[in-house]
C-alpha cells in the first residue's frame, strides 16, 4: 500500500503498478517472478489484472494485516496455492480472536470466483469505515502482545503460519 497526499491510500504491487480505471485491463507481458499467494484466478490463469483483481488481492491483504503478517494460505506450496486458488478454495477466518464474521464476510466477498460479484473498493471502504466506527475496544488489538494472542511457527517453506 502507498500512502499519497492528503493520506490517499493506493493498492500497488511494484511489478505491475499504474494508475487504471475500473474498466481498464491490464496484461503482463514479461516473465518473471509473480506474488501467487496475492493474486485472482483469472490472473494466475490468464495474466489478467484489473482492478477486479486488485480487489482479491485486498482481500488477502485484510487477512495479512488481522494475522499481523501470516503468510497466505499457510502450509501450502506455490502449486497448490495456484490449484486450490481454481478450484474456488479460499483461506478460512483467520485464528485470532479478533477477526469478526463482518470481516471475514468482506474478505470472502473479495475472493469471488465471478470478478463481477466482488465489490468495489469504495464499496470495501465504506464497509470498513462502517465495521471499524461499530468495533467496541478496537484498540486492544495493538496493545496486545503477540505471544499472548497467537503462536508463531515457521514452516519448512520458512513461512510464518
């Protein structure tokens, strides 16, 4: 994420980042290495990216950010993230205490098969505003230790999980 003025937020993977408009599509063109864990099935698919697809990638973000950095589809190798990916598999709520349906319900949403029923991210923005103002005690989240929330383990692909 980069941060603009006026604290403008902007979704950005270094290899593929321009500014498009919703309607845009854009298309890799040069081989090299992808962030798999992060992107859409008609990405890994098709090398396809709209903002559709940075929607999914949104999704996986909010996941990171409530597991304060896991590792995406822990336990998993690239192939069978990419399998799993297109078959419909999505992550499941992550295991901390804090993660309410209403956010995994938003990360779900982003993780539509069908592009078309994912939402938009002013959608997801007025959605969060809305989560974020009715979470009662938000604040205990950062305040908390880490060893006293969850335990870190680093698989053999060296990932935290």
């Amino acid at each position: 994420m980069l941060l603009g003025r006026d604290k403008v937020c902007k979704i950005a993977d270094f290899g593929l980042a321009r500014s498009v408009n919703d309607y845009d599509i854009y298309e890799q063109k040069t081989r090299g290495a992808m962030p798999l864990r992060w992107m859409a099935p008609e990405s890994i698919s098709m090398n396809i990216f709209t903002t559709k697809s940075d929607v999914w990638s949104f999704g996986v973000l909010l996941w990171e950010i409530i597991t304060q950095g896991s590792t995406p589809y822990p336990g998993l190798s690239a192939s069978q993230v990419i399998k799993n990916v297109a078959k419909g598999n999505i992550m499941t709520i992550p295991p901390v205490t804090w993660c309410s349906q209403d956010y995994y319900a938003l990360m779900k949403s982003c993780w539509s098969l069908n592009p078309s029923k994912r939402p938009t991210f002013m959608q997801i923005k007025s959605k969060l505003s809305l989560m974020i103002s009715t979470t009662k005690n938000f604040e205990h989240i950062i305040d908390q230790k880490l060893a006293s929330y969850c335990n870190i383990i680093h698989s053999s692909l060296g990932e935290k999980v």
